[in-house]
C-alpha cells in the first residue's frame, strides 16, 4: 500500500464519518433495529442528515476552525497534544447530539430511542480516546472501525440478523486496510491501533448488550 491510498483510506474512514456510514447502513438494511421502520423513505433521509450534521459536519468545522487558528498544526491531528482540544469539542458535540436525540427531539426520541443509545456508545468511546490521548497516542481511527464493526456483530448475533452479516464481513475487511493506512503513515504503533480497535469493540458491543 502506498501513501496516496493510505491517505485516502484514512480520510474516507476518518472516525467521524463513521458514524454516518454506520447509521445509513442500520436505516438501509434493518431499519427494525434502530427504530427506523417507523418513518418513510423521505424521513429516513432527513433523519440521516440530520444525523450527519449532528456527527460529522458539525465537529469537522470545529476542528476546520482549530487549524485556522492555529490551535493544531494539521487537520490530521496526529501531535498527541494537540490532538485534546479538538478531541475534547467533539465529546461535547456528540454529547449534546445524544442529548437532543434522546429527549428533545420528538418524535425521534420516543419512536427510534435506539438511535441515541447508540450515540451514546460513540460519545462514551470518544470520551475514552479523549482520557488516553493526555498520556498515550491512541488511534481514534481503529477505535472507530472496531466501534462499527462492533455494533454491527452484537446487533447480528443479538437479534439474529443474517442482513448485517456481509455488511460485518466488508467492515472487517475495510478495518484492515485501514489500520494498514495507519500503519503506513507511521500515525500509529500497532499497538496503539489494537488499544483502539478493543475500545470501540468493548464499548459497542457492551452497549447491545446491556442497553438494547
């Protein structure tokens, strides 16, 4: 792998689009999972910008916002102490996400209640890179990818969903070229990258587990 795909790969997968990805798959291919059966075609896609916005526009502006003042030096944050500022926004944006989600906006919130649970799995994660990144390089890139891959394994062995099993074996799949792409940058240590990947597992795949 060169360094041109492994930029793109990193890009493209960049932690906080993951999210987005993870959601419209849930809404394309088992709906009945996330609450998401309860709104037409044109609803769920209104609920996936709005998600979207929410997850990925919104904090990817913040940190568009930190390198045009100088606050990181890259929008790739890769210095370990630049990296706590824009880690710490993004709890706060994703906090306030699971929030609004979870009880302000309705009817999403009473109909589709999943959809803040699982928030809450990704903030709780981001909350965990945010704490090891004072003292320790961990890669938010594989905690993101094991996070996906872990929420759609528990959603399929949980509620028997043989849908999401070639979806989880093209996450798996996408999750060792990215950790490759990380690995070719030099951004991460190999075990920095396995830090992350059972973060994201442990978290989402506890997150089934007790909460749905």
């Amino acid at each position: 792998m060169n360094n041109r795909i492994a930029i793109i790969l990193s890009v493209v997968f960049h932690p906080l689009i993951l999210t987005t990805y993870l959601f419209a798959l849930l809404f394309l291919l088992s709906p009945d999972l996330v609450g998401a059966s309860a709104f037409e075609l044109s609803g769920k896609l209104s609920l996936l910008l709005l998600l979207c916005l929410n997850t990925f526009i919104a904090p990817a502006l913040m940190v568009y916002y930190f390198r045009k003042m100088g606050v990181i030096s890259s929008f790739y944050v890769d210095d370990i102490v630049e990296r706590r500022l824009p880690y710490l926004a993004c709890v706060v944006v994703y906090g306030v996400a699971t929030y609004l989600f979870g009880w302000q906006l309705q009817p999403i919130s009473e109909l589709a209640p999943q959809i803040s649970v699982i928030l809450a799995s990704v903030t709780l994660s981001l909350v965990l890179v945010t704490m090891v990144s004072y003292f320790w390089k961990i890669s938010a890139h594989a905690t993101g990818i094991g996070g996906s891959i872990g929420m759609i394994s528990a959603l399929m062995v949980r509620f028997d969903e043989p849908a999401l099993l070639s979806p989880l074996l093209l996450a798996i799949l996408i999750g060792g070229w990215l950790m490759s792409a990380r690995l070719q940058l030099n951004a991460h240590t190999p075990s920095q990258i396995l830090a992350g990947v059972f973060c994201g597992l442990l978290v989402s795949t506890g997150t089934v587990y007790f909460f749905f």
